[in-house]
C-alpha cells in the first residue's frame, strides 16, 4: 500500500511562534482502516465461532490490527518553536492528551541538518532493490512497491543530540522547511548522508 506524502508546512502562529505542521493524510488514512475493520468485523460476527476455540486468538488479532490503526490515527508529534521562551518544544500526543513534551533551547541547536537515509539493507556486496548499474547513491524513483529508495529526516542538532523534526521522501519540501528554521534560529543548514 502506498500511503499519502505528508505536506510539511512551517506556520507562524500569532507572531509568537513558528509551528511545524504536517498534513493529516496519513493519520485520516489509519482512521478510515480502523473504522472499515471494525464494521467489516461487526457484519462477519459469529460468537460460537469467532470468540471460542482455536479461533479466539484471530479475533483477538484483528482486535490488535483495529487497535493499531487506532493508535496511529490518534498520534501526533507536535514542534513548535517559541519565540519569547526562545525554545523549541516537541510534544508527544495522543488523541489531544500531551504524553510527553521535550524542550530544547534555541541557544543549544548548533545546526539544522537534513539527513539522507537509504532504504534498501546491503546483503553480501549488493543492495537489495538495486540495479548492478546504478550508483552508489541510489535513486529517488519509487521502486517496485511504490516506496522510494531514500528518506529524508530533518533534525535540529546539539551538542549531544540530534531531535528529528520530520521526515519524508520528499526533499525538497523538508530543504526549504529546513532553510527557513536555519534562518530562523540564526544557525546553519547542512545535509548529511548516512
């Protein structure tokens, strides 16, 4: 299945600070899964057979796949980089309720890095997924599945970590999000490969 490509988009939030936010497409996704699952599991029902025996443990593993969806649709990462506390927060939530939140002061960010993963695991000296005669660097046409070969992760970087602000197949979108927190928080852009 190939899921929708987030849109990222950076919005300034009142003049009090600047929000990066991402398209709800794939969160939509996992909610329309969720609900067919549960509707198709109502209609299909049959106690004596699905809730005894040998076939329990389907049911209940159906119950996971729903709950899955569930939890996806119901996560989000929030970062929001506030300009009076001169510091970015990123929060973890779930269906509204913040779980977690991280806070990093604009004064540690060294530097806004867009880093390029590839996708395909090395087996013995070739890739998987990877013409003979294609370079090392791999290529940005969906391959067989319709998944790219390479993902890109944004990350404000300090001295002793590095936080993933997002991430996509989608470079150029993540760049010019990238540049405009650079500029922002007064730090450089980089790329990196790994």
């Amino acid at each position: 299945m190939v899921l929708p490509q987030p849109q990222i988009k950076l919005l300034d939030y009142k003049g009090e600070a600047l929000v990066l936010r991402v398209s709800a497409a794939r969160r939509l996704v996992f909610a329309v899964i969720a609900v067919v699952l549960l509707i198709a599991f109502l209609f299909t029902l049959d106690p004596q057979r699905d809730l005894e025996g040998p076939n329990l443990f389907g049911t209940v593993f159906y119950f996971a796949l729903i709950g899955g969806s569930l939890a996806m649709a119901a996560y989000d990462e929030r970062k929001v980089f506030h300009r009076a506390q001169r510091e970015l927060l990123i929060q973890s939530v779930i269906a509204g309720l913040c779980i977690r939140t991280v806070r990093v002061a604009f004064d540690d960010i060294q530097s806004i890095t867009l880093q390029t993963r590839r996708l395909e695991r090395p087996v013995g000296n070739t890739r998987v997924g990877v013409p003979d005669n294609e370079e090392t660097g791999g290529s940005d046409e969906p391959n067989i599945t319709g998944a790219k070969s390479r993902v890109y992760v944004l990350h404000a970087v300090t001295e002793t970590a590095a936080y993933t602000l997002e991430s996509s197949s989608a470079r150029e979108e993540l760049e010019q999000v990238g540049r405009s927190l650079a500029r922002f928080l007064e730090v450089p852009f980089a790329f990196s490969e790994r």
